[in-house]
C-alpha cells in the first residue's frame, strides 16, 4: 500500500522523522557537482548525500580514503548551491574524526562554515561515540552509517555483505541504538541481511536508509553515478540502473567526433 507523499517545501532532519512516523520512504542520493545536484534536487529527491563516494567517481581511486576535507569542502559546496529543497548531507572523510573528538568537530564546523551544508554523516558505532557526542554537542546533525563502512575496507579487506553472524549483527544492533540515543538523526545501513535491517529499523525511533540492505528500512540511497548507469564497472546485487549513460554519452562523444572530422559540424545554422 502506497502511503500518501506530502509536498514538503523543504527537507529538515524534523521532516524525516515525520516521514518515518507515518510510513513515507525517504529517498537519496548522492551528488557531488552543481548541474547533477540542480537536477536530482528538482526531480523531488528528498536528501542529497555528498558522498566521499567522490573518491572514486569523481577522482578515480580504489577507495574512498584519499579524499580529504578540504576536497569535500569543494564538493559539497557545488552541490549547496544547486539545492533548493533536499537535505544536504556531508560524509566526514576518512581522518577528519577518527580517534579524536576535537578534530571530529574542527571538521565538522569547517563543512557547515564553508560549504553550508545541513549535516554530516560519519563511519562507526561505539568506536567514534565520543567524536559523535562532540559533534553533536555544537548543534551540527549527525548521520550515522553502520554495516558495511568503506572507510574500513583495509580493516575488513573485502566489501562483502557485513553482520552475518549473530555476534556482528548483535553489535551492530546496539551500535544503531547507541547512535539514536547520542542523538543521530538517521542511519544509514549498508550491505547487510534485510531481516538484520528492518529488525534495527523496527527498534529505532530515528529514520534507517537502506543501500544493499533489502525493503524493511525506512528509505534507500544508491550513487547517482551508478544508478544512471554512467559507472560500468561496478554492478552489485542491490544496483538498479535507471539508464545507460555510458553508452549514450560514449555514442553522442562518437557522434561528434565524426562530425567534426567530416565537416559536417558546424553547418550553415551554427555559425553568426
């Protein structure tokens, strides 16, 4: 059954707990440029994930730990000033709050201060509480993200799906409710079992956003690079692809080309 979708003028963390209280999914996305945000704001996203996701579909690393603050900083930026509707959210990168509280809130109060972002999110559970306490004390939001963290994969050594044993899920669960009562608005869960994601889900007050994590959370967030299908390299169970850029844009950047050695670009029309 559908639920009704209201015509919110524009997405607060106070929205998405009303969401979540009367059943509406939340969708994100992220975006890390000022045309796509443009875009994906008006199209009726609800948050806008500026992703140190960026690492890789922007900067082309293996990984999303070269990334730095001051590059987030440029990214979220572009995006703030394309958004009119949709919540910002900001990743912490990698170094930025880990195993230290005072950094973790110099961080956060550079991205607010310099890029206007609305929140941030950061990797982890009771590992970095201190560092979310902190961040949360100064009055910036806070998402958690829990399950699969990219910031770890060095740790892990590998991107498979996260808290399938009953010890990990076990941790993961009081990890989701240690984030809810420091304060976080919303959590996003990746890559873990679906009964595991809507069990959390069912426990929490707070909103759950899904990627790999199945139907019962309260929202879903996919990379905007892969959903369009622009990114060929990447195809894991939970991706949907909604187009095939590559190949559109790969056959228009062809097209051109060949007009341009055949004459056939500029025509008459196309010039003064």
């Amino acid at each position: 059954m559908s639920v009704h979708q209201e015509d919110y003028k524009r997405i607060t963390t106070h929205v998405l707990m009303s969401m979540k209280e009367k059943g509406e999914k939340i969708s994100m996305l992220t975006a890390y440029d000022y045309t796509l945000a443009k875009i994906v704001d008006h199209a009726g996203i609800d948050v806008i994930l500026v992703g140190d996701s960026a690492s890789n579909v922007m900067a082309g690393h293996e990984t999303t730990l070269p990334i730095t603050l001051d590059q987030m900083i440029y990214h979220a930026s572009s995006v703030v000033r394309a958004v009119e509707r949709a919540l910002v959210v900001v990743d912490l990168p990698f170094g930025s709050y880990q195993g230290n509280s005072k950094n973790a809130l110099e961080s956060s109060i550079r991205i607010m201060k310099e890029s206007g972002g609305h929140a941030v999110k950061l990797e982890g559970g009771f590992e970095i509480k201190e560092s979310v306490a902190r961040i949360l004390s100064a009055g910036v939001p806070v998402m958690g993200h829990l399950g699969l963290t990219p910031q770890s994969i060095y740790k892990f050594g590998t991107y498979t799906v996260r808290a399938k044993e009953q010890e990990e899920a076990e941790k993961l669960l009081a990890d989701a409710k240690l984030l809810e009562e420091l304060g976080c608005f919303a959590i996003v869960l990746e890559k873990i079992p679906a009964k595991l994601a809507k069990k959390v889900s069912s426990s929490l007050r707070i909103p759950t956003i899904g990627i790999g994590a199945g139907p019962g959370v309260d929202g879903q967030v996919l990379v905007l690079h892969d959903m369009l299908g622009l990114n060929q390299n990447f195809s894991p169970r939970f991706l949907r692809r909604y187009l095939d850029l590559y190949d559109q844009v790969h056959g228009a950047v062809g097209q051109y080309v060949a007009d341009v050695k055949s004459g056939d670009f500029p025509n008459a029309k196309e010039q003064y």
